[in-house]
C-alpha cells in the first residue's frame, strides 16, 4: 500500500476509468494520435497531482488506473482529463473537427471502479497490459477472483 499525501490528507484511493470517443469510432487508430494523447494524459496528470499508475489509449476508448488526491471527485477528474485532451487534440489536429462536427471529441458517460480488496491493483494492471497486448484479439483475461 502507498500513501500519498497532500497538506490536509494522507491517502490510498486507486481508481480504474473508462471512456471511449463520441460514437465509438476508432480515433486513435492513427498512431500519431494515440501517442499524442498518451502524452496529454500525462501533462493533464502532473499538472493536477493525479498519479497515473497504468494507462492505455486503444483504438476506440482510453483506460486509465489513477489515484487522485480527496480533494477531487472521480466526475472532476474524468471531466478534466477528456476537456483539456479534446480541447488539445482538436486544436493540433484541424481535420478533427470535420469527424467530430460538433465539436465534442469524447462520449459522454464513463466506467469508473474503484480498486479494493476484490479487485486489486495488481489485476487492473494485470487486465490493461493484456489488453494492450491483445487489443485486437476478442479473447479475455482471466482475472482469477478466487
């Protein structure tokens, strides 16, 4: 277990979070992209004191395993991850705007778990490197609750 602290808390709250670009289209298929968003995750990170444990950004959705200070909400944290990453994204990429005319880059809602005695750390890094390694493939990690 690592604690993290702020100047009024001492922590240890994990979260794995899931949201996909508006309509589900591929937009990271693109690998100049994917890269490029990888890298605004992280800025978007250090910038607000998120610590990213494991991330990847796939073709048609983004998964991040974070821990963030008490002070933010998970919707805080997901509503400034995916507005600065699209006003970012749109701005260097121009021909964005065309695909996403109306001006919204991400899919409105979002899957968010909280990482505790059941789920462990270890098995959303576990899940999110293999699906990284197997993005293409249909198949699934086995977790093994037991």
């Amino acid at each position: 277990m690592v604690l993290r602290r702020t100047s009024h808390a001492v922590y240890d709250a994990q979260y794995h979070l899931v949201w996909c670009p508006k309509y589900r289209k591929q937009l990271f298929a693109q690998s100049y992209l994917r890269v490029r968003a990888t890298e605004l995750f992280g800025e978007i990170a250090a910038e607000y004191g998120f610590t990213i444990l494991e991330l990847e950004v796939a073709e048609d959705h983004v998964h991040l395993f974070v821990s963030f200070p008490p002070k933010y909400s998970i919707r805080d944290v997901i509503r400034t991850m995916k507005s600065i990453s699209a006003r970012e994204l749109f701005r260097e990429n121009p021909s964005l705007c065309k695909r996403y005319w109306k001006g919204e880059l991400w899919e409105d809602g979002y899957f968010a778990r909280t990482v505790g005695d059941a789920v462990t750390g270890e098995m959303i890094e576990k899940y999110i490197r293999h699906h990284r390694a197997e993005e293409q493939s249909p198949a699934q990690v086995d977790l093994d609750l037991r």
